[in-house]
C-alpha cells in the first residue's frame, strides 16, 4: 500500500456508503472507482462493494473498511462494532483493513476495545490494521490537541497506520504518533487550490499520504484530481505543480471551449 520507492501513498477511500448511504458520486461505486484506479495505491471500501464492484482483475491492494453498525440517521456515530471477520477478509485477499475509533465519544471504549481485538485477529494473519480517528458529531475537535491524543491512542493499541485528519499544528499530531499517518479529505472544498494546499502541508508536515474520497470523486474532473494529488505525494509536486497538471487533465467544458474559439 506504501510504495517502497517513495515511502507514500495514494488510497482512494470509496467506504462512504456503510454509514452515510449512496452518498454523491458514489451511487454507483464501480462507475466512480474505475477511471480512478490507475492512479490509486490502494483502493478502500466495504465487501459489499468489493464483491459487486470491483473486478477481481483490478490488482489495486484492497483496504478493507470492517466497521460500523450506525447510519448518519443515528445522533451517536460511535456506536460501530466490528462488522466484518479476519477470515472473511482473508478470504477477500485484502491487504489491510480498517475501523473508525471515536475517542472523546459516548462509546469511545467500546471502539478502543474493538481495534485491539482487531489487531490481535489481524496480527495472527499478518494483516496490518488501519485505525480512522473519527470525530463524534457532538465534539469539536479538529485540532492538534484533539487529534495527537486520538492518533497516540491508536498507534499505542497497535494500529499499524492511522487516518486522521488535517488541521493547524498538524506536525504536532505527526510528531506524538509512532505509527505512519495518512490524512482524509473531509468534506468537499471551495477550489482545487485549497485540497492541493492540504495535501502539500500534511504531506510536508510529515504524513505519508492520502486516505482521500469526496474531494476527488465529487469534484467535475475526478481523474485530473487524483492525477494532480498523486504528483503532490509522488513527485513532491508544489501547489502551483499540481494546478498545472490538473488543469491539463480536466475536460474541458463544450460551451466554454466554444466561446473561447469564439472570442
Ligand atoms: C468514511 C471514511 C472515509 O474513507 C474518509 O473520511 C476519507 O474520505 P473523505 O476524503 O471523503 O473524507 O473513513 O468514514
């Protein structure tokens, strides 16, 4: 998943669906993970979407998301229990897998107990264990204080990555977590310019890569996001570095294009 050439990563995190439903541009999850594959290290999602939607012919590693248990119906996100075994994903021929903790959260120890249990099951198999540093809906805690506890917690109980978030000060939550960290995207932002500059920053702060979904399958030009990011993880691309190679890989849009010649 971690590329031995530049000790980075591009995971494209497609698992949305076990607790937020067929959320946009995921309605039909084989439609939006195909054209971005090629561009991918790794590829996250639930079984149920590896057993419908992905070719058995695609050889991207599989990280394979295995908890949940609540829907965004639910106040309380946090209460998630494992939800797929370590012989199921053995079966799968995945290469990780994945659970959310919600540490600060009304069921924070049932997540904590869930990852160690996780652990043991995936170390008996040598499958490394990811672990998401989800924030309760209740708390607001994107920030490094927050962030570096949850991310210590993780990497303490054995989580071989962890997925948290950026925020301001992110080298602080870098800093206090033994284990390699990749950051989300979250929710989508204003301008492309603004995920480049998230990117760039965790990445310089010291992450190892991306775990990242909407900010790239909901934007207009999916495949010239991911090809712009992964020049950022990859080739150390700057800002402007990626502007350029996403604005020579978007479609160009028929009416603009046709006013233009017009001009
Ligand atoms: C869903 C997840 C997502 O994989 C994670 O949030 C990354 O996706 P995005 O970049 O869209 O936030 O863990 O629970």
């Amino acid at each position: 998943m971690i590329k031995p050439a530049t000790g980075r990563s591009v995971m494209l995190a497609c698992d949305h669906g076990y607790f937020m439903g067929p959320t946009r541009n995921l309605e039909s999850p084989r439609k939006t993970i195909e054209p971005l594959l090629p561009y991918a290290d790794t590829l996250a999602v639930t079984r149920g979407v590896l057993r419908t939607s992905v070719d058995p012919k695609w050889d991207t590693p599989i990280l394979l998301r295995v908890s949940g248990g609540a829907s965004i119906l639910k106040d309380d996100l946090s209460d998630e229990e494992v939800t797929t075994s370590i012989r199921e994903a053995v079966r799968l021929n995945v290469a990780s897998v994945a659970l959310s903790i919600f540490v600060g959260a009304p069921h924070e120890k049932q997540s904590l107990v869930n990852l160690s249990r996780l652990v043991d099951d995936g170390e008996d198999f040598g499958i490394p264990v990811m672990a998401i540093t989800a924030v309760g809906k209740e708390l607001d805690k994107r920030d490094a204080k927050y962030l570096s506890l949850a991310c210590r917690v993780a990497a303490e109980l054995g989580a071989r990555i962890v997925k948290t978030y950026y925020c301001e000060n992110f080298s602080k939550v870098v800093n206090g977590c033994p284990a390699p960290l990749v950051v989300a995207g979250g929710p989508k932002l204003n301008t492309e310019e603004d995920v480049f500059n998230l990117v760039y920053n965790a990445l310089e702060d010291g992450a190892v890569g991306v775990d990242m979904g909407r900010n790239i399958w909901q934007n207009e030009n999916p495949v010239a996001m991911i090809k712009a990011i992964r020049s950022i993880v990859h080739e150390k691309a700057t800002v402007k570095e990626a502007q350029l190679i996403f604005s020579e890989n978007r479609k160009v849009n028929p009416k603009k294009a046709e006013s233009s010649a017009n001009a």
